[in-house]
C-alpha cells in the first residue's frame, strides 16, 4: 500500500512534505523501521518529524550558549542502503543505520513479515508499477505529461486505485494447508 505520495521533482522540499504527510496519515507513530537510499534530504526530514528538540541547559560561563538541535527519538530506527557502482553496475551494496542501534535496526528486520534485508526494492518496484499504469509518466511517449494539473490528478487516481482496486496478495488470509 502507498501511504503518500508528492508528486514532483524530487528535492528536498519534496521530501519534507512527503515525510509530514506520511507522519499525518500514520497519526505520528514512528514505525519499527524507515529505509530509503542515501539521497541526503531524508535524513534532515525524519529526524524533523519523529525528533526531539533539545535546548541545552545553561553552562554559567562567558559566550554564546548552545543553541537547540534535534535528537532521534529512542524508538526512531532508519537505514539506508548504500550502493557502489562500478562501470554504471552495482557491485556491492552496504547497509548503515543513521538512528537507532544496529541491534534495534536488526530486530526489527527479524520482525518484518516481508523483507529479511535492507533495501529499497518496494519502492523501486513500485515505481516501475507506477510507470506502467500511468502512461504519462512514460517517456518518448504521445501521452507523455505536458499539463501539470493533469499530470498531478491521474499521478492520485493511479495511487489509489493502486490501493484500493488492485488485489494485494501479501494481505490475503492464509489457508490451513499454506501453513
């Protein structure tokens, strides 16, 4: 299921609003595991939405005092998949924790009923999806977007129709003999 979606370049703008808006629609509950590659915005946003503001107690001496910053919450665990390319192929794939322990980022991977890694194939996958069912989204196309207005209201209708009138198999209840 997509929870958001922004549509639009992908920036760092774009990205907060797609964080704010998934925090919105899960009533602020942070999940057991955020993952995304390394574009460099994600990490300012989720530690915005699902942070702690800290101002740092008063020392007593001379100078400027600390200034406020941002924690990760104790519970906040978010990974990134790191991909090292070689010849425009990827040769080798790294996972690095950025909040949370890699104990807490490994018990919640052992807890997932869907992925025993950290990747970003979910998001990639759907992409494609998203491309295939959404012909303006294809290039060297006739349909190919040129009205944004219209490019933004079937980007919405894709999704949820994707949500809500596609069959997701992975939610089906198991049978007795499939146990």
């Amino acid at each position: 299921m997509v929870v958001s979606v922004i549509p639009g370049k992908r920036t760092a703008k774009n990205v907060k609003k797609l964080v704010q808006d998934f925090k919105k629609r899960t009533a602020g509950r942070i999940m057991n595991l955020i993952t995304s590659d390394e574009y460099r915005p994600y990490k300012k946003a989720i530690l915005r939405a699902y942070g702690v503001k800290v101002t740092p107690p008063q020392t007593g001496k001379p100078g400027r005092p600390k200034g406020t910053r941002w924690v990760a919450h104790r519970d906040l665990r978010y990974a990134t998949v790191h991909k090292t390319r070689r010849s425009g192929r990827v040769v080798k794939i790294d996972l690095r924790v950025i909040f949370g322990s890699e104990a807490q980022v490994k018990a919640a991977i052992e807890t997932s009923a869907v992925s025993k890694v950290i990747n970003t194939a979910f998001v990639e996958r759907h992409n494609g999806t998203d491309r295939n069912r959404n012909a303006r989204k294809v290039r060297k196309s006739y349909c190919f977007s040129k009205d944004w207005d219209v490019h933004n209201a079937m980007t919405y209708f894709t999704m949820y129709s994707y949500n809500f009138c596609w069959p997701v198999r992975t939610l089906r209840l198991q049978d007795k003999d499939d146990k």
